[in-house]
C-alpha cells in the first residue's frame, strides 16, 4: 500500500528505521494512533537501551544491534533522515513492495488528524491544517528559516520554525499548539522520503556540490531539492544568482497559478525581490510590478548584513509576502533576528585581528559565502569532506586568503587545492586530533595573522571526524579564541 492512500494506522505494521530525535517522535505518534511499531537500529550502546526501555512502555517493540532485516509483517518502513536509499533494510523492503518514506511524509499525512484532535479538545470544529512555506538549499536553510519565522511573528501569526531545524515535525502537527502558517526547514535527505509533500510555497536557496556520497551524483542530490517545488500553490522561489535553482522551478510540476518569484542582490527585474541603494524592494507581490517596487527594509536591517545573508532575507521575504505579509512586518521580523551560533558569529578580537567562527559552514558552498564576507583572512578549515572537492572554492578565493591552518581527516584535500590555485599562500597541516587541536590551530592562525585580519574558521567540511557536531567544533574555536586572548592580556600587563 503506497503511503498516500493510508487511510487508518490502526494495526498497522510500521517499522521506523533510527532511533534518533526523528524516529522517536515518529515511533511515538504512530503508535499514538494505534500502528504496531517496531524501531530497528544497527547501535546497542547504553543510551540506546535506555531510549528503547522508554519506548518499550509505551508498547514499541525495538530492535538494537540489527538494522539491516526486515521485521516479518512491515507494511510500511519510515526511516530517520540520514539513512541511505541503498540500506540492505529498504533493498528488502522493495523486494516485498513495501514503501519507504520519511518523518516528513508521515507528518504531512497527519496534518489533518492534528487539526482533529486539537478540535476535539476545543469542543468546535476543526480548521485547515496550516500552510507550510518550506526552504531547502545547500546553504543558508536554518538563518532563512528564522528569518521566515521572525517575519511571520512580526505579523502577529503563529508560527515556528521546524523539520530540519531540530523541532520534530511531527511533534509540532500533532500538538497542543494550533499554528497560522510553519516556516519548514528541508533537507534533501528528508525531501528524498516525501512523496506527497505539496506546501503553500517553496525555496530553493542555491545548489551546489554536497552529500554526494548519500545522492550518488549532483543530478539526485538537485532532483531532490527540486522535489520541495513540487504541487505548491502559490510561489515557487528561486536564486536568480543561481540558474540550476529556476531550472527546478521550470520542471516543477505545479498548481496552475502558482508563480515563480526570484531574488537577487541586484535591482530586481518584475517577478523579483531585489536591492536599490541599500534597501530591500519587493517588485513580485505588489500592484503593477512593471513599474512599481515597494520598500521592505534596508539592508542595515539584516544581521548580519554579509552578501550571503542579505539573499538569506530576501528569500524569507518573498516567501513572508507570497503568504500576505505586510511590509512592515518583513522590516520588524529582519531586525528582530538574532542569527544562532557558530554561523559567522563573532567571537573576539586579540591583538588588532578579529576572530569569526562559522563552524556551521560544513559545506565548500556556505565556506564561499563566508570567505566572501571578509578580507583578508586566514582560514580555518578542514575535516570530513563528504565527497566534494575544494578547487573551485579556492579558485575563487585564493585572493583573500592571508593564511591556511588545515585540521581533520580531509585535510589534504583542501591542502592539495591550495597548492594547484594558491601556491602563494602560507598553509599550516596540522596533524593532530587530540583535545589540544583546535587551541594549536588558532595559535597557528594567529602567528600568519597581520592586524586588520580576520581569523575565520569556515571548515567546508562536516565536524565528526573530531568533534561531536559542529556546535562543539565552534565552542572549541571559541575555547580557544578566549584561551589566546588571556594569554596575550598577561603578555601585554
């Protein structure tokens, strides 16, 4: 039975792939509803067992130390995001005819009974479930995903910002909470497992080579992101910088009327979000746009306000005004922002050279981004590549670049690139992963560094290979960074 024709999960044979966040929340609400659920994972560590014992109270049957057969019965496998389409449990679960989706699937299928049961604890009658205005790219999709939901607030709606973010979705559609409108964070992994996904309206923010040891080629990587186009309603949103972005929306199979919206740091053409002389205008959502743009904000408004970022907002925008939002709240939502950490956050400034640590750039295209903000600059970078490679990152920028200090595993792929288009520029190889790495590798940056540089750790590589996520690469850098700066104030008393 394909998943969009799931009717009632009552006794219904579900076998959840993960026993992540995601498949946790998607065990508990499956077996709320009265599948019998069975959670399979290839771990047996002590946390394990200890999440599988919660679950087991509530009737789920879990598997450790096994994630590659099927469970007899499966009528339906909803895996965790980061699962592999080529795992040996879906290759069996194809081999009976049995679907494989994702937590996003599952959540979309059960907007409806959310409303229902919020409804019923309300004693009235059940509303439309709410619109999902959804973002994806290779970079950018957490900032922008804020940013939408920073608007959507300034506009008096109810809203958050879910999915990919870190908020389970399914725990938000099947909540307490009643919401106007999600601002809805997708990544290609979860687009991957959504068949029936169709929102309000949609965005790709850019495209460019990542997770290709998961897709097998940039072409499925693109066809996936391009899935979050798919049935929307209202507006399609695109990169007008980045043409592989519209070329989606051109083969998106859409609602008739549905438009495509670009945005560009340049003047916007009709169609478009754009800026002039330093403010946002909007010339898509407004009366006669042949001739007619309306202010949104200025470019001071966006924190903060690097190249990158400033996209990042119009990109919010466009999807806030495709859903009816005035402009004063894209003005107020922008400039009420606070960006999270480790995303080309300040840290310090020691001896006349600023410190910035964008451990959240995991990826050579939000590296570029990064790279772009500042000059000149030492680099920071290095760890698991995930398949991509680093010459066009250093082609274009090699004229930057002060220094490198390269850390991790991957390390000699970023090394060889500078050597090919930056033989110039001065690179430290640091051959070391113990808790002591991060402290050397600012140390080091700080020998290249001249006064008025920036220290910038952008990594353009996932963090696993020494650090447990990103987060606590960054508080290493920072760590650090403080570290430093305390032994230069004793040098200097």
């Amino acid at each position: 039975m394909g998943s969009r024709q799931v009717t009632s999960w009552q006794d219904k044979n579900i076998t959840v792939a993960g026993l992540g966040v995601s498949g946790i929340s998607a065990a508990r609400a499956l077996a709320g509803l009265g599948a019998v659920v069975t959670v399979v994972d290839g771990g047996d560590s002590e946390g394990h067992r200890a999440s599988a014992a919660e679950l087991g109270e509530l009737g789920i049957t879990v598997r450790l130390g096994d994630a590659q057969t099927l469970p007899e019965g499966t009528e339906l496998v909803v895996t965790s995001p980061g699962w592999k389409p080529d795992s040996p449990l879906f290759e069996a679960a194809a081999a009976v005819g049995v679907d494989v989706v994702g937590d996003v699937e599952i959540a979309w299928l059960l907007r409806e009974v959310g409303q229902e049961r919020r409804a019923g604890a309300a004693g009235g009658a059940p509303r439309a479930a709410a619109p999902w205005l959804a973002i994806t790219g290779t970079n950018g999709k957490t900032t922008t995903t804020q940013m939408l939901a920073s608007i959507l607030k300034a506009a008096g709606l109810r809203t958050a910002a879910v999915g990919n973010i870190g908020t389970p979705i399914i725990d938000v559609v099947l909540g307490e909470q009643e919401y106007d409108v999600l601002a809805v964070e997708l990544s290609s992994y979860q687009l991957h497992w959504a068949p029936s996904l169709r929102v309000h309206s949609a965005a790709v923010l850019n495209l460019a080579p990542d997770h290709l040891d998961w897709h097998g080629s940039m072409e499925a990587y693109a066809a996936d992101k391009g899935r979050i186009y798919e049935g929307n309603t209202i507006a399609c949103v695109y990169n007008v910088a980045d043409p592989a972005t519209e070329g989606l929306v051109m083969e998106a199979d859409v609602e008739e009327g549905c438009r495509a919206i670009g945005f560009t740091l340049g003047a916007p053409g009709p169609s478009m979000l754009g800026v002039v002389d330093g403010i946002l205008v909007d010339r898509a959502f407004v009366e006669n746009r042949q001739k007619n743009a309306q202010e949104l904000a200025e470019v001071k408004d966006v924190n903060p306000p690097a190249p990158h970022n400033i996209a990042n907002a119009l990109a919010a925008a466009a999807l806030a005004r495709a859903f009816g939002v005035e402009p004063r709240a894209v003005r107020d939502g922008l400039r009420d922002f606070r960006p999270d950490a480790h995303r080309v956050a300040y840290v310090d400034e020691v001896a006349s050279v600023t410190y910035i640590d964008d451990s959240k750039a995991t990826n050579t295209h939000a590296a570029e981004a990064s790279l772009a903000a500042f000059e000149p600059v030492v680099w920071i970078a290095g760890g698991l590549a995930k398949g991509a490679t680093f010459d066009e990152l250093v082609q274009k920028s090699a004229k930057r670049l002060r220094g490198a200090v390269l850390i991790g595993a991957d390390r000699a792929l970023i090394a060889e690139a500078l050597a090919r288009h930056a033989p110039e520029v001065p690179v430290v190889d640091l051959d070391r992963t113990d808790t002591g790495a991060m402290l050397a590798a600012v140390r080091e940056a700080a020998a290249l560094a001249e006064p008025g540089d920036t220290v910038l750790l952008a990594p353009a590589c996932a963090s696993m290979d020494m650090f447990a996520n990103y987060n606590k690469r960054g508080d290493a850098f920072a760590d650090a960074v403080r570290e430093l700066a305390a032994e230069n104030a004793a040098d200097t008393a």
